[in-house]
C-alpha cells in the first residue's frame, strides 16, 4: 500500500514526518513530488523519500492520494491529474474551503472523496485533524484513513458543515498559540529572563494547561480559576487582558479566519 503528496511543503512534510515516526508507513512506501529540482532535493534530503517532479506519476503510484498543494494550485493540480486518478483510489484533500461537492464535481462524483484538516504539530505527532468524507468511502477505508492521521495526533470525523470552524480551532491554530508563546517569552525577556529559557518556561506551560484541559476533563475556567488566588498576581494579569479583550480578539480572529476558509 502506497501513500503518495502532491505537493511537499510545511504540511506534507509534517504529515509525512508524523507517519515515518510512528512508522505505520516505511520511507519506501511513501512519495511526494515539487514543482522544481531545488525543491525536489530538498524534501528528499529532509524526508528521504521518493521524490518526483511528475504529479501523475504519483497518482500512479499510491493507492492513497493526499493533495497537499495551496488552495490556489488545487484546479490546476486537479486538471493535470484527473485523467489517471482511478476508480477505488482514496483522494485526501488538506485544503480549506475545497469542499467534498466541490472536488467531486472535478473528480468525479463516483471517487472516493476525504476531506481533512490537520495541523503542524503532526511533525511531533500531536497534531489534531478533523475528517469527513463523501458516501463512496466505506466504513472499513475510513478507518484507514483515520488510521493514517493517528499516525501523527488525534482525529475527530465531523460532519462537514464543521470543517471551516476546523481551520480555525486546529489548521490556523497553531500559529495563534505561537504568536502567544513569543509575547509571553518577550515580556519574560523584557524582565530580564535569557530568551532560549523564556521560551521554555512559556511553552511548557502552553503543554502542562493543554494537557490539564484534556486529562482532566475540567472547564477550562475552573482550572483557570484555581491559578486566580484572592488578591494575588494571575487575576491581576486576567483582569488587564480582559481589559484589552483578549478573549473577544481571539474570537473575532477566528471568526475571520472561518469567513476565509468559507470563500477559498
Ligand atoms: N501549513 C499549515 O499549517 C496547514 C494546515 C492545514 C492545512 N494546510 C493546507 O495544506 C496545503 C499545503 O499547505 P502548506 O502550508 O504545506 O504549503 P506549502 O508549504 O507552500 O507547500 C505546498 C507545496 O506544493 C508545491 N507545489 C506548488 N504547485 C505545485 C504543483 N503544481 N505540483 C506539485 N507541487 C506543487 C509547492 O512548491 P513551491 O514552493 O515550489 O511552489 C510546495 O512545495 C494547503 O492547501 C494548506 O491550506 C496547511
């Protein structure tokens, strides 16, 4: 069985990563192909795996198809392709927007269709992927599939009216988090912490809160609330961010971000 990309950029590679690490593919079963040689060496020195600079012949090549390419590439990518896509040939399809109809009406409505949306921390298998797929995949190819995003996190099969709010509570995710763990760490740095150990403390306590979240099964504002002492220092802090409506900021980004998604 063999998993092939079309397109190996930051996804692609985190995906493929994730797969190599938990070793549920070996590198001779995986494949990948770029638009350009320098690119073409690059991902191969990075992953060691086939590379290839011919799209169709990865279609060719892998039972399992993931179209890893920006939104943008995905009409060309799909008219380059189309003809040697074959009947029983599961196409996974990463990008936001691209909706099952949507990729069905170029497809093909008898293939075998699954829409997904993970996230980078799949290259150190915590990654967080939400699925759908058309009726043409059986239960038992699902399982496969899903089985492929365990590889590198958690998977959550959602009917796919949710995949926008997806993009943006897991695919964009991400780089909230990072944006946070930066301001963090510099106002650590600006008290005069060395930055390398500002990241650490500030990291580590994204994981530890993300971990109490998912362990403990508390609502977040009650773990929040034991941070909170009477007349200690955190409600100082909650009190200035609610002040400078850093829940509301957070919620009108990802209400953008899902309009984007929306009208890819
Ligand atoms: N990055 C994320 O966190 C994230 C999360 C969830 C979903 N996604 C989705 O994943 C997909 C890939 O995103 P990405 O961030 O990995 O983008 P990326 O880093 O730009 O990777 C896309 C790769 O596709 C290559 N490519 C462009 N045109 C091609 C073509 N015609 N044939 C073959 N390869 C081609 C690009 O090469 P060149 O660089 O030479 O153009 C690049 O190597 C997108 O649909 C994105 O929305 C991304």
């Amino acid at each position: 069985m063999k998993i092939g990309f079309i397109g190996c950029g930051n996804m692609a590679s985190a995906m493929i990563g994730g797969i190599l690490n938990k070793g549920l593919y070996k590198k001779e079963e995986i494949l990948a192909s770029n638009p350009t040689e320098e690119e073409k060496r690059r991902s191969e020195e990075r992953l060691g795996i086939y590379i290839t600079l011919d799209n169709k012949e990865v279609v060719q090549k892998s039972e399992i198809l993931v179209l890893s390419v920006k939104p943008q590439f995905y009409q060309e990518v799909l008219d380059e392709i189309r003809d040697v896509v074959r009947e029983g040939q599961i196409l996974i399809s990463i990008a936001p927007g691209k909706t099952v109809g949507w990729l069905e009406e170029r497809l093909g409505k008898e293939k075998k269709i699954v829409r997904v949306m993970p996230n980078t921390p799949a290259l150190v298998g915590e990654g967080m992927t939400g699925a759908c797929a058309n009726e043409n995949v059986s239960e038992e190819e699902m399982k496969q599939v899903c089985e492929i995003l365990d590889s590198f996190g958690k998977t959550e099969v959602v009917p796919e009216r949710l995949m926008d709010a997806v993009v943006a509570v897991s695919g964009s995710s991400p780089a909230y988090v990072f944006l946070f763990i930066e301001a963090m760490a510099d106002a650590a740095v600006s008290e005069g912490m060395p930055r390398q150990q500002a990241y650490k403390f500030a990291a580590q306590a994204v994981l530890g809160s993300a971990k109490m979240v998912l362990e403990s099964g508390r609502h977040p504002g009650d773990l929040k609330d034991m941070v909170c002492s009477p007349g200690g220092t955190t409600i100082e802090a909650v009190r200035r961010l609610e002040k400078d409506g850093f829940r509301s900021a957070v919620i009108e980004a990802m209400k953008v971000c899902v309009e984007k998604s929306k009208n890819m």
